[in-house]
C-alpha cells in the first residue's frame, strides 16, 4: 500500500533525517484511507531516564486547524538546528525529554478536514460525556456526515488510541509532565486551556496550574495568552484530555503530576483583518498570508521556552506546602469558578 505525500508529511519526515540519532523517531500508527497509508510519527528528544520531566507537543488533531501541526513544525526545525551547537540546550536535555506528535490526524491536515478519514472528530471521540451537554457541536452521534461526530467513543478510532498510548507509555510515568496541544479557529485572543471541557468541575492540580499561571505572568508580564478551563467558553462530549487526565487519576500516582493544556489560537484575529478569507476553506483556522504564517510560526516559542525551564525548576509551582497549595486553590476558585 503506497504511503501518501502532503507537505507537512515531507516537511516532518525531512526534519526526521536532519535529526539523525539524535532523536528517538517511531511510527506509531498507520491509517489506511481509499488504499493509501498515512503515517503517525513521533520524535522524541532528551533522556531516556524515567525519572525527568517531560514536555509533549501534539498538532493537527484536528486536520483543518493544520497551522497547529505547523508550529510544531517550526519549532521543530529551530531544535534541529540548536542540536547542533547550542550547549546549553544539550544540557537541558539532559534532564528532561521533549515528545512531539505533530500530525495526530494525517488524513484531516492531507484532505483539509477537521475530522478524520472516518468522518470522526477525534476531540469528541473519547467515552466521557459532557454533563448538562446538548448541542451539535459538543458531539453528535447521529452521522459522520455531518459535524462533530463523536464515531463509537467505546471503540477509539487509530489516531486517538495513538495519542492516549504515547501520553501514557511516555507522560504518566514521569514525577512532571505537560502535554501541550495546539488548535486554532477560537475568538481573538489566544488562549491556553486546561480541562474540564465536559464539566465545571475544577480539576486536580488546580493549585498548580494557578501557581504556574503566576509564574508566567510575573515573568512575561506581557504575555498575549487568557488561561482558563475549558468549560468557560463551551463543554463538550469526548474530550480527549479529559478522559486522559481521569485515567491519570485514576492510577495510584504517588505525588506525579500531569498538566494537559490546550493552545486555542485566535484565528478571529486574521479574519477581521482579511474577512475575505472566510471564503477560502482555511480561512477560518489558517492564516493565509505569509507574513502571518511566519509571525504564527515564532509567536509561541518564548511560551514552549518557559514551559520546558518550569519542568526543569519547579520549586515555585510543584510541588507545593499544604498551606501554598490551599492559597493557590482559593485563588484559582475565585478567579475561574466563582
């Protein structure tokens, strides 16, 4: 069966070959679509050791949303090229690993469709359900012909099975891990969520996503990001982070903490300097213009930056006192739960 060619698919595998050996490359799916084979890569850098922090970057889960995939891309390619000098970084490495599935859903980024090649949305496709949650858009079960189609959520499709295996074989298991994913297509600003999406529950490290919160804004005063859970802005069927973040919480995890986090880009934004573009089929998710591209490309390296050094020194964030973690949790309530 041939394996298909589209440009994010070359454009990942030629930054596979620059890395060489010094990455830890896999393929950890094939999806078979009209007798054509679309590969799942992942590129995994720094220590082997379980005992590190890590930092996972997961795009195009949703194939329409491909500039998410495209960061990825981009900052890919920079790291490539820091291997090669950069000794600083090297050390970093050393006491951490980066995991990177840039193209979670290579039919959708290959055709330009939100689903996948089963007409699955695969951030609905998780069995949890959204509580008080009726919309089309939360998850339908009726037809993969119609939006967010959930598929069969006891029956995983390939893509999302990939992603939850990788998040535990390589995510659970370490003292500190982020899992960071990257969307686009949502308001005009830019915004970093965290679960719930299914419900207004506050989740388990609240306290710890508060104090990084803090962190980042003390650091980066400027910073263009509006940190909030999900359910804020809208709650849905399936989520995959939610239904990963319970698993996780679900196991004895003896102090381990997991942080999966949602990049929201805000493609409002290029639309209301180009409203003509919502006519093209990108326009919506994707900016168009080159000179937007490559500001997307380079906007959030200083946040992958901050994320991959709070990993690595956690001592203001986690693991907190008992006393910081219940300040943090009260604040964290009255800022997003009140």
């Amino acid at each position: 069966m041939a394996t298909i060619k589209f440009p994010e698919l070359q454009q990942l595998e030629g930054i596979i070959e620059q890395l060489g050996d010094r990455a830890h490359t896999e393929i950890i799916e094939n999806i078979s679509y009209k007798g054509q084979e679309f590969p799942i890569h992942c590129i995994t850098l720094g220590s082997d050791r379980p005992d590190v922090p890590v930092l996972a970057f997961f795009g195009g889960v949703h194939g329409l949303e491909k500039i998410g995939s495209q960061v990825i891309l981009s900052f890919l390619e920079t790291l490539s090229h820091l291997l090669d000098w950069d000794q600083e970084f090297l050390a970093r490495l050393e006491k951490s690993r980066l995991v990177f599935i840039p193209i979670v859903n290579p039919v959708g980024v290959c055709m330009g469709t939100r689903c996948n090649g089963n007409g699955v949305d695969l951030m609905r496709n998780a069995p949890i359900e959204g509580v008080g949650v009726n919309r089309i858009f939360s998850g339908q079960l009726i037809s993969p012909h119609l939006p967010w189609y959930r598929g069969d959520p006891l029956n995983m499709e390939k893509e999302a099975l990939a992603v939850c295996r990788i998040v535990e074989q390589k995510l659970f298991k370490a003292p500190l891990s982020i899992a960071f994913d990257i969307h686009s297509g949502f308001g005009l600003n830019d915004r970093l969520w965290f679960p719930y999406a299914s419900s207004n529950t506050p989740f388990a490290f609240l306290a710890e996503l508060y104090a990084l919160k803090a962190q980042l804004d003390r650091c980066y005063q400027n910073h263009i990001y509006k940190i909030e859970p999900t359910s804020r802005e809208y709650m849905i069927n399936g989520d995959l982070w939610d239904y990963l973040f319970d698993e996780f919480k679900s196991q004895d995890h003896d102090g381990r903490v997991f942080l999966p986090l949602t990049l929201e880009m805000g493609s409002w934004l290029w639309l209301r300097k180009s409203p003509l573009h919502l006519f093209s089929r990108y326009g919506l998710f994707h900016p168009m213009l080159p000179h937007r591209q490559q500001r997307i490309f380079r906007r959030h390296f200083a946040l992958f930056d901050f994320l991959h050094r709070s990993l690595l020194y956690p001592e203001k964030w986690s693991p907190l006192t008992p006393e910081q973690k219940q300040d943090y949790y009260q604040k964290a309530l009255k800022l997003w739960y009140a």
